[in-house]
C-alpha cells in the first residue's frame, strides 16, 4: 500500500516541496528542520523553466512570480562590458511557461514555508534525526530531543553536507570543484532586463540577473581563495579586488554597493550518489544525493523535481519498494548527465585553453535534453 505517514528531514527548497507535494495528496506529513528559525535567507536563485514546472505543481508558482523576474534570454558579454552574443534560453518547463526567472532566495522559501503550513504539514524546528531502526514497514525515529516518532517512509533532505546520507550508511562525500564565488544583493539597474555573462576578464567569469522589481543578484567566480573567508561575511574590499576587470553594468553594480553590502563567499563543491538513494524505507533526495556547480543554473530545479516525482510515486499504488526503484531509474540518469555536463564546464572555465572546449554548445545540450519530461 501507498505511504501513509512521512518523515521530512531538512526544511530548505528540497524539503519543502516535498512535503508540500505528499501533503496535497493525501500523506500525513512531518517536517523537522535544523534551524530554530525556518524562513527564506539568502541571495538570488535561478529557476530554469523546469522548476517553475514545479513550483506550479504544488501551487506556489503564481506567488513566486509575482516578485521574481521572468525572462527567456541571457547576453554573454567580454570583460568591459560589450556584447558578444544574445541568446534564447530553452523552455525547460513548457512553452507555457517562462524558460526562466530570477528570484530572491527568501521570496522563494516564504512561499513554500507559506503553503506547508496551510497545507497542514507538522512542522517541528530545532532539532533533527539521532537515530532510526527499519523495520520492514516502517522506520522508528528518536530526534535530538529525546522524542520519538514511527513512520512509513523518512526522506533526509538536508543539504550537500547531509547528515542523513551518513545515518542511512551511504558513504559518498562531496568535493571542491577547484572554483569559488562571490555573491551580493544589490539595487537593480532599470536597463537589467535578463541574466548577462561576462567572459575573459582575470577570473573565470562574472555576471548578474534580476531577482526581483528592485533587485539584483550578482556574483563573481574565482579560484579557491582561503577557506577561513568561507561564510556571509566576507569583506567587500576582497570582491572589488578580485573583480577588478570587469567593467560595463558590472563593474558599475559593484562599484555602488554601500561598504556594508553582505558578501557571501563559498567554495563551489559536487557530490552525487551514484547508486541507490535509498536504503529500506529510508531515502535521501536533492542536495543530499546530487549537487552540481551552478553553471547550468540547474541545481534547484533537479531538487525540486526529485520532490515532485518521489511524492507520486510513494502515494501511488506501487508498494514503497518498486516506488523507490522507479524513482531511481527516472532520476538518477538525468541528475548524473546535469552534473556530468556541469562539471565539464567548471573544467573548461578552470582550464579554458582546452582543445575543445565548446561550453555554449554543453548548455544548450543539457537544457535541450531537459525539456523531456522528469
């Protein structure tokens, strides 16, 4: 028989898409997320059309583009700003729907947060999983609290440093890509009407999009600089520094950021289970199974898309076993060619002397192959 009761673990886009997606078809659903607080944070997003595809599918895709900025175009330019080269982007979603838009992070996850809580999902903040036992039906949980819990199914969607992938005794771990980046929000310029790329200045790349009326999100890949600047707080002298070179609505964006500007700083890494994401009545999903450098700008919608399919799948009629099998077989070959094909391209931006190298032909081949159905 179908799932019946759910445990979520990791409240971020994967998780709640996912438990809002069981929620609407019937699950009684339990989310638990780490953090005492569980709202929207962070910097932009890029949702290619196949995650606006399912943001529609639970129902929050109105919300969302009321504040986000859809556009189906990007502009690669050289380092001073002149243009190269615009480009129609693939309608990964449909064409019904736009082949992009750009978002804050915190406008995002308010909705989903928004919808989880209408759709009555459990939500418990602060505390996680410590340890399960399987059974054959079903998997008892004790959380950090001391509290326990049975369940039909527990999901772990807790990110690229998943503590779940650990506990269900899957041993793949992720890796540095060998690049790094720099993000800021800033005021949007009015003449900024689509993602724009800018090539051959003295780090691997630097660019921007719209992420709402009134703001902007951009950002500067680098090589791996120290790892102690790692966090929200690097300093930013560093960016300035780093992207000087690069010029035109860039450089002018940068230039004008007030001295407070919060300046994330991250070390790009990869990670893909290349096996079975499951183990019994346990399995991990989005981050927790596949992260790929952002240069596709696919990584949210491959999370997204593992929530919806895996929420149809365990409430259909197959008994949980042969669900997770099948999601599986959906899954895991589209993910490994996402990141495949992503990880070349970090290659080539890292090594762009490569004999070869044709990075505008990979993207079009991965979204293009995209527009089949999850």
């Amino acid at each position: 028989m179908p799932v019946q009761k759910v445990l979520v673990v990791g409240g971020g886009i994967t998780g709640s898409v996912l438990s809002l997606a069981l929620a609407q078809r019937g699950a009684d659903v339990e989310l638990v997320e780490i953090s005492p607080r569980w709202y929207g944070v962070g910097h932009g997003i890029t949702l290619q059309g196949n995650a606006l595809k399912a943001l529609r599918t639970v129902g929050v895709l109105d919300r969302v583009l009321e504040r986000a900025v859809p556009f189906d175009r990007m502009r690669l330019r050289s380092a001073d700003g002149g243009l190269l080269v615009e480009l129609p982007t693939p309608h990964t979603g449909g064409p019904d729907l736009p082949s992009t838009a750009g978002a804050l992070r915190s406008d995002l996850q308010d909705a989903l947060c928004d919808a989880v809580r209408a759709h009555g999902v459990t939500v418990r903040l602060g505390l996680s999983v410590d340890r399960l036992e399987q059974g054959p039906e079903r998997v008892d949980v004790t959380f950090t609290d001391g509290t326990t819990g049975r369940y039909d199914l527990m999901v772990g969607a807790d990110g690229i440093n998943s503590r779940m992938r650990d506990l269900i005794g899957i041993g793949t771990r992720p890796a540095p890509v060998g690049m790094s980046i720099f993000r800021v929000v800033a005021r949007r310029p009015p003449e900024m009407d689509c993602a724009e790329v800018y090539y051959g200045g003295p780090r691997f790349k630097a660019g921007y999009s719209p992420i709402s009326a009134d703001h902007c999100y951009a950002y500067l890949l680098d090589e791996n600089l120290d790892a102690s600047l790692v966090g929200p707080c690097a300093p930013l002298a560093l960016m300035r520094e780093r992207g000087a070179g690069y010029g035109g609505l860039w450089g002018r964006i940068i230039a004008s950021l007030p001295e407070d500007t919060a300046v994330d700083y991250r070390w790009i890494e990869a990670v893909l289970v290349d096996e079975d994401w499951y183990r019994g009545r346990t399995v991990v999903v989005g981050d927790a199974a596949h992260a790929c450098p952002p240069l596709i700008a696919q990584g949210a919608a491959m999370c997204m898309e593992d929530a919806v399919l895996l929420a149809e799948l365990v409430t259909g009629a197959e008994p949980p076993e042969k669900a997770l099998a099948h999601f599986m077989a959906r899954r895991l070959p589209r993910v490994r060619m996402v990141l495949a094909n992503s990880l070349q391209l970090a290659e080539w931006e890292i090594h762009p002397d490569t004999p070869g190298a044709d990075p505008a032909r990979i993207m079009s081949e991965t979204l293009d192959s995209l527009t089949a159905a999850a």
